[in-house]
C-alpha cells in the first residue's frame, strides 16, 4: 500500500499557541487529502478534505479559521490548529487517496494542549 | 444522513477459530467499502476494499459485499492474538469521502 508520513508524532503545547501538523504522501502524488479527529474510544470524525491548489472543504461544525488547511502540492498538507485550547487535545489524522477511494493513513499526531 | 453500523463488541474469538466482523449501510448509492484495523493508540491500516457483490479473498482474509441488502462483512480465519484490534468498516459515494463505522473490538483468546 502507499505510504503517508505525518509529523509531529506528538506535540504538547500551551493554551493559546498555535500547532501545525504536516502530512505527506510519500511514493504517490495525492490530489486529495484528508484531515480526521478521533477522540479516545471514539470512531474518526472527518474535519474536511484538502485538494491541491484550492481551498479545503469542511465538515459541518468543523470552524475554517480555526483549522486551517493547505495544499500546496501534490504530496504535502499542512493542518494548523490555531490559539489551541484544551479541548483540541485529539489525535490527528491524516490520508490520502489514491485509485478507486481507497484511502491509506499517516501515523497520526497526538495533539494535547495544557 | 449516511450511517454505517457496525456492532461495537468486544467479540472474542479463540485463536484459530473464524472471526466474523459485520457492518450495515444506509445508502443504497455507495460504491466502495473498506476494512480498516486500528491497534490501540495508532492510526487505521487498510487491509480489505471490495467495490462489487460477492467475496474477495486476500490471505487470511475474506470481504464479503451484498449491496441488495446493504451489508459488508470481514472474515478472519485462523485467528492470531495479533489479529486482536479495533476493526472499522468504511463507506464512500462517489465523492472520496469515508464514512466509518464506530468500529468492533476484536480479541483473540490464546
């Protein structure tokens, strides 16, 4: 299967900071990624999906300015989660899709915000 | 709304035996279905996708599809510990996008 990296692996970080979390695609071209949170003993929540070269399309709920999403090549997202606050404490998720939707999953960035 | 179900368990199994995993879906427009297994603490790993009626055989695994009756199912035979995990089933239109199932915690007795 293809293989997506994200990075950090983990962050801690104060109330009020912002974070950025990069996920890359790293032996496929993806024009859609995908940004999930899941929650401790919770199903993946998806917050939106990321196509290259335009703007993210959120899920309802999800705040855009908050969030905020770039594409800026055919294997790089970036998420910034910003004046994080404790309840962003999440693990974060990214995919990729390739062929026939199947999407395959970076490692995921554990997120906790003192 | 889209919704996928899927019992939550725990279902144990004991190691060797079958292990069935069973998912519903309510929209009848859906093409692809995906079997993902998350460990504990990590991300979800692909490991079944089936786009057409019938079964699909990889290794151990075997995906099984009816679209009339809107269900997909996971058989695992063989079963080892290290097949014990959170096993989500996933849906998508024809949009890209997934919609997961909570997920069935599976544990392989020894």
């Amino acid at each position: 299967g293809a293989v997506v990296s994200q990075h950090p692996s983990w962050v801690i970080c104060k109330s009020g900071t912002s974070v950025k979390i990069e996920c890359r695609s790293l032996d496929f071209q993806a024009t859609t990624m995908f940004w999930y949170r899941q929650f401790p003993k919770q199903s993946l929540m998806l917050m939106a999906t990321s196509n290259e070269g335009s703007k993210a399309t959120y899920e309802q709920g999800v705040e855009k300015d908050k969030f905020l999403i770039n594409h800026a090549s055919l294997t790089l997202s970036t998420l910034t989660v910003t004046s994080a606050h404790p309840e962003d404490s999440s693990f974060y998720i990214c995919s990729a899709s390739q062929a026939d939707n199947e999407q395959f999953f970076g490692p995921g960035t554990r997120l906790t915000v003192l | 709304q889209k919704e996928v179900e899927q019992n939550s368990g725990p279902l144990s199994v004991p190691e060797g035996a079958i292990a069935s995993l069973n998912c519903t879906y309510s929209d009848r427009v859906s093409q692809s279905f995906f079997w993902y297994r998350q460990y504990s603490g990590k991300s979800p790993e692909l490991i079944m996708s089936i786009y057409s009626n019938g079964d699909k055989e990889d290794g151990r695994f075997t995906a099984q599809l009816n679209k009339a009756s809107q269900y997909v199912s996971l058989l695992i035979r063989d079963s080892q510990p290290s097949d014990s995990a959170t096993y989500l089933c996933a849906v998508a239109g024809g949009n890209e996008k997934l919609t997961f199932g909570t997920g069935t915690r599976l544990t392989i007795i020894p």
